[in-house]
C-alpha cells in the first residue's frame, strides 16, 4: 500500500502533506529528526492519511494536496 499522510507539528501548528510506504516508519522518523524538512518542527502528530494500492495514484493525489485548490481542498475537509 502507498499512503499520502498529513502531519501537524505539536511546536508550531504548521501542517507537512507526504508520501510513503511504510506510514508508521515514517512518522518515527519525522519525531526522531530523521526527515531533513521537519527536523525542526517535530514532534509531530498524524491528524490524517489515506492508503492507495496505485502508486501513482498517490503520487499524483500528495502533489494535487500540495497545490493551490488541493491545498485549500485538504484545510476545509481533511483536517
């Protein structure tokens, strides 16, 4: 499975949109420093995830969440 994730930062409130396959190992490694971008903002909670079983598919619905109307999309309805 592919999973597109949103994290909050418990230091800062900002929000971090990803990708991953392995969603728990992932969010460890967002609280453990091991994720170059949020290494300053953890910790981190999950307040949201989807699973996809296409690859592509999750690719393309993490960069429509990161863009303009998707971005406003996952503010008003995800979280």
């Amino acid at each position: 499975m592919y999973y597109i994730y949103i994290l909050q930062s418990q230091k800062d409130k900002t929000f971090y949109t990803g990708f991953t396959e392995d969603l728990k190992k992932r969010i460890k490694d967002h609280n453990w420093h091991e994720a170059d971008y949020s290494k300053s903002k953890a910790p981190f909670k999950l307040v949201w995830y989807c699973a996809f079983k296409d690859k592509k598919k999750a690719l393309d619905f993490e960069k429509y969440l990161k863009q303009g109307s998707g971005f406003a999309f996952a503010r008003k309805r995800l979280i």
